[in-house]
C-alpha cells in the first residue's frame, strides 16, 4: 500500500492500544484489580513473559472483554526478550499499576507523585447519599420507602452494611470498592434487610443508588437504612 495509507493503519493501531490500555487502566483504579495476580498461573518458570493467547486469557480472566485488534495491539506493545513467549506482561503490569503510585519510589523519597486523573476518581464511592435523582415523584416514593425500611432495621436491631461487606468481599464478584452489582444488591435485601419489597419497589430503590455501569452504592443506601449512633454525653445520666 502507499506511505500515506501505511502511515493511517499504523496511527490507526497505536489508537486501538492506547485505548485499550486507558479501559484497563480505568477499570483497574476504580475496582481495584490486583491485574498482576490474574498472569501469575500462565508464567511457572516466573520470567514475567507469555504468549499472545495466555496474555488475551489473563485479562479475559480478570473480567476484560476486548476485541481481538485489542488484545493484540496490547501484546504487541509489551515485547519480550524471551523467544517462546514473546509478551512481557510484567512490564504491561507496571504500566497499568502505574495509576496508583510511580514504582521505586524508596529510592527517590522526594520525587513528587502526580494526582490520581480526574477522569479516573469515583467521586461518589463514599457517598453517604442517593447517588442520583428518578425524578421528584419518584425520589419522594423512594424515600418513603428507606424510611420504611429504615424503621424495620431499628426495630430488628440489625445492621444492613455487614451484610453487603460479605457480597462485595465475594470473589466472584467483582469487588469494586463500597458498590455491589444489582443482583447481589437485590439478594442482600431479600435475604437479610427487607423480604417484603416488591419487585418495582426493589428496581426503584436500586436505581436511586445505582450507576450507568450496572453497580449499586450499598454504602449510600446503608448510611440511610442503618440506625443513627446516638453521640455520647458523659453527664446525660447525672442530668436525668
């Protein structure tokens, strides 16, 4: 083909790895994926290298569905020395983790570490309100609803957020830091918090804490369920 139609191709692949990598990267931050610890049962002889395949089924394995141009811009972009296994997914690792910290920083203690991206922050994960709005109708159906169910919990003495702790601690879930996805959402409700909530009442509730993504701020709907500590008074009782 001419110069110019190389030249888009190539252009044209950078921007399907560099987009790959920042999907990666975005995901990872917000769920806090260890990504190193999906790669680590591919490479036995631990030399940090594997193939194209092992590499695509690592991150498969740790929940990524991307094209195969995708997955083989990224294997492309993190050669290895070794001749049998010709992707350094160590070095791919680095560059991913790269979004929480700079590596080496012992031996550089005055390096200066830039902000996390803004673009990256989750800025409602603790969040101790509604994370959206269905509306004024809704919402005021929604929040007679958490009084309701707010009423319960007080009078069964119970606290809702343990019980989402466990769900979001789960390994097959996705554990992303205080959400859970809308199925676990929904069992840890009907299962320990409300069994008497409708199916619509239910959907509402999870969409007055829920996000584009399919996820549901358990930590949100527990500050507005769980009974409120009393603050402490060391003379309340001479006072009485």
């Amino acid at each position: 083909p001419p110069p110019d139609e190389r030249h888009c191709a190539t252009n044209a692949r950078r921007l399907t790895g560099e987009m790959a990598l920042d999907l990666v990267k975005d995901r990872v931050y917000k769920q806090r994926i260890r990504i190193q610890d999906f790669f680590g049962d591919f490479d036995r002889l631990r030399c940090g290298s594997i193939t194209p395949t092992q590499f695509a089924r690592a991150l498969a394995l740790a929940g990524f569905n991307l094209t195969q141009a995708q997955y083989r811009e990224l294997s492309d972009a993190y050669p290895s020395t070794v001749e049998d296994r010709p992707v350094c997914y160590k070095d791919f690792c680095a560059d991913v983790n790269g979004v929480f910290t700079k590596y080496n920083l012992e031996k550089a203690p005055t390096q200066e570490v830039d902000p996390a991206p803004a673009s990256l922050l989750d800025t409602e994960r603790f969040s101790a309100k509604p994370t959206r709005s269905l509306g004024d109708a809704r919402d005021e159906e929604v929040d007679a609803l958490l009084d309701a169910i707010a009423e319960g919990v007080r009078k069964r003495r119970v606290e809702v957020k343990p019980f989402f702790n466990d769900a979001c601690a789960n390994q097959n879930s996705p554990m992303r830091v205080n959400h859970v996805t809308k199925a676990q959402f929904k069992q840890v409700v009907r299962s320990h918090v409300a069994r008497e909530l409708g199916d619509d009442a239910m959907d509402a509730v999870a969409d007055r804490f829920g996000d584009d993504d399919g996820f549901v701020n358990f930590v949100s709907f527990s500050a507005c369920v769980d009974p409120k500590e009393e603050a402490y008074h060391p003379y309340r009782r001479s006072l009485q």
